[in-house]
C-alpha cells in the first residue's frame, strides 16, 4: 500500500468511528451504558438514609437526571436498559429522593411511587 492510500484508509475507518450510528459508535455507548448501569446498582447498596446530597453524589456520581418536587427532589440514576441505549422510559431509572432539606429519604421506583402518592392532590368532582 503506497502512504497515500494508507492515510485515506485510516481517514475512512476514523470516519466511519466516529459517526453516530455507527456499529462502532453503538458498541461503544452500549459498553458505556452497561458500565453505568453496574456501576449505579453497586453504589446504591452504599447509600444510607439520611445522607446530605454532597454525600450521595460521592456515593453515587453525578444523576442523568433530576426533578424537582414541593417536598424534595428525586435524582435518576440508569440501572436497566429495556428501553434501548438512548431509552428514556421511567423503569429503567431508579429515583433517589431528597427531602426539602437535601437529605436522603429512600430510593427505588416503589418508595418514590408511595412518597409521591402522600403529597398528590385529589380533585372532588362535583
């Protein structure tokens, strides 16, 4: 192979790395994904009620998401992948839940989904 067509072909497969959607591009964010979801359900098993929020982000590291609430705010964090690996479906974060002060009250998709229910509003039709 003379240099000319070595540096195009190494151009070429560069190219086609980098690109979104690629077989490569998606092996490597399914490899990153699937490390983050290890990594999320270990750190939870560290995780004590009454932790401030600078103590559970050490634990945990930063959340993909987070959302704010009248009593507190819940952090997500990955742990599953039913959804696919840009997949944004609720099952497959676990909530982490603070209260109005920062501290740690629970986590998980069942004691998220019952403190919520404490603090929904019932609207009486008449």
């Amino acid at each position: 192979m003379t240099k000319k067509t070595t540096i195009f072909a190494l151009m070429t497969i560069i190219m086609f790395a980098g690109c979104v959607g690629s077989p490569i591009h998606s092996t490597i964010t399914y490899n990153r994904v699937q490390d983050d979801i290890s990594r999320n359900n270990k750190n939870l098993m560290t995780l004590k009620i009454g932790m401030s929020q600078e103590q559970a982000l050490q634990h945990m590291g930063q959340p993909e998401r987070s959302e704010g609430y009248e009593w507190g705010s819940a952090w997500l964090y990955r742990t599953a992948m039913t959804s696919g690996i840009y997949g944004t479906a609720d099952s497959d974060f676990t909530p982490v839940a603070f209260d109005e002060k920062g501290n740690l009250i629970g986590w998980g998709r069942n004691f998220f989904t019952e403190h919520v229910k404490r603090y929904e509003i019932k609207i009486k039709k008449e």
